[in-house]
C-alpha cells in the first residue's frame, strides 16, 4: 500500500477575522473584515496595502499582540486567544517592527540580542550559542561589541531581526521594516530574511508597501479597507495593474511598462516583474518584428 503524503501543517491561520477598535461614544470603527488565510511553513509572504488598509492591525495578530474580535486565528494549531498560550505563541512568531530604535534596548550589540533568551531563563552556554548564531545569521557577528545607536538604520534593523532570531522562532513578521531606510538599508534587510527563508526555513511574513519586496515572495495579499482584495503569486497579482491602481497601490516599473506597450498592440507576455525578463521580452519582439520585415 502507498503512503499517502500529507500537505504541510499550517503554521499560522486565520478564519473569517474580524477586528475593530471603539471611539468615544461607542462608536465601533472596523479595521478588519473576514480574513482568511494560511501561511505555511517555510513560506515567505508579502501582504501589500496603502496607509490605513489594515496590514499592520494583521500582523499584531499573528503573535496575539490583537486579538479577533471576530473569528479566530491560530498560530501552530494554538488559539491566540486562548491567554494561557500566549508565551508559546510568542515564541513561535517573533515581530519585527519598522523603527528598530523601538525594539533595541540594551547599549552593546550582544547584549542586546541576549536579552530575549536571558528572559526565558536559558542557561548562560545555551545563550551564548543563540547569540552568536543569531548575529551570525544577520551578517551582523564583528559589531557584537558596538554600540547599536552607531550603526545604520539597516544594521540596526539586522540587530532588532537577530533579537527576534535568538528566541528561535518558526516565523518571523516584519511590519514594514524597510519603511525608515535609505536603498542601501533596504537590500541589507531584504537580502538578510531572504537568506533565513531560503537556508534556514524560517517562514517569514513580510508586511510592506515596496512593490519590489513584494516580488521576491512566493505569495502575495492585497489589502483594502480591511479585507484581502487580491491573493496570489506575483506574477498573478501584479498582472493585474489596473485593480492594484484602483486601490492606490503601484507595480513593479517592469510590469507597468510592459503593461503600457500591451494597450500599444505589442505582444508582450504577462507576469514581468523584473528588468531583466523586461528586456529580454521587448528584445525579443523588436527581433522578431526585425525578421519580419526582412522578408
């Protein structure tokens, strides 16, 4: 008899979640509006949306710093809002938040990664271990003796990641953590849970407005006014220009000037996202629109 083969266990889901907090008077404002989704683990997810969509109020609750007011969401099977659960589910899903300054507590580099496992109680070999793994996860080991308010935004936001990593979490969630950086800073974070997702497992969930981040997930949700308007690869999602604008969101540069030559009567293929699949797609019809023209 053949074994059947399982799907993967869902590490982290949400069912028809609801969320909304209460003015003056009573008011009851929703943010949040029948949210479904699962997050798998190893996987690597970018949820978009504009100022004010909802994307942030999300991802509070995947480590149950929200809870629903509606719904339910799980984190490895555990309910978020189950309070005595709360500590696993931190530890489980670390979130990393778009001003490392926020996050950064202590005056040396290493003692600040080592805050979050001192706190758990580990002896001091097992620290020293989840310390040293930590930084050198984040590219970050031959500044363990510096001070954290003289690095850069990108090697302060690598440090606030590695605080996250030395709780060894299965997921990590980064609520805009590019938002404060310049290009440089951006690529230095980007690459750094690019490298976790892809060597280490590390399920990563990625919360941002750069469409360029986006790209690199295997999966993508957009946000408006609450709810998931679009979800899929980026390719599926960033094909579809003219919704994502009707939303205030943009596409990757390549896709939209593919888009645009498209509405001009050019063939060009659907799902461009980088320069280089650009380039090689417009040259490719100037050649053969070139032999044609031979003939």
């Amino acid at each position: 008899m053949s074994e059947t083969t399982q799907a993967p266990a869902a590490l982290i889901e949400t069912r028809e979640l609801s969320y909304h907090y209460t003015e003056e008077n009573n008011i009851s404002v929703p943010v949040l509006e029948d949210i479904t989704l699962t997050v798998n683990r190893g996987d690597f997810i970018a949820v978009l949306g504009h100022n004010g969509s909802g994307k942030s109020t999300l991802a509070k609750h995947f480590n149950a710093l929200l809870l629903p007011c509606g719904g339910k969401a799980y984190v490895d099977g555990m309910d978020t809002a189950d309070e005595a659960l709360t500590y696993e589910i931190r530890r489980q899903v670390g979130l990393v938040l778009q001003n490392p300054d926020n996050q950064i507590v202590a005056t040396i580099v290493e003692e600040d990664v080592a805050f979050a496992p001192e706190n758990l109680g580990l002896p001091s070999e097992e620290i020293r271990r989840r310390v040293d793994a930590a930084l050198e996860s984040v590219g970050m080991s031959e500044f363990r003796d510096n001070a954290p308010f003289k690095l850069s935004g990108g090697q302060k936001q690598r440090i606030a990641i590695a605080g996250i990593l030395a709780m060894e979490p299965s997921c990590i969630v980064l609520d805009e953590p590019t938002a404060m950086l310049d290009p440089k800073g951006r690529r230095e974070v980007i690459d750094t849970i690019m490298r976790l997702n892809r060597e280490k497992g590390t399920t990563i969930i990625l919360i941002t407005h750069y469409m360029d981040e986006a790209t690199r997930a295997q999966k993508v949700y957009c946000m408006d006014k609450g709810r998931i308007l679009i979800e899929g690869t980026p390719a599926e999602v960033f094909s579809q220009v003219d919704t994502l604008k009707s939303i205030r969101l943009d596409v990757p540069q390549a896709t939209e000037l593919c888009h645009l030559l498209r509405q001009e009567g050019w063939p060009l293929p659907e799902g461009i996202l980088s320069d280089d699949d650009c380039v090689e797609a417009i040259s490719a019809f100037l050649e053969c629109k070139s032999k044609e023209q031979q003939v």
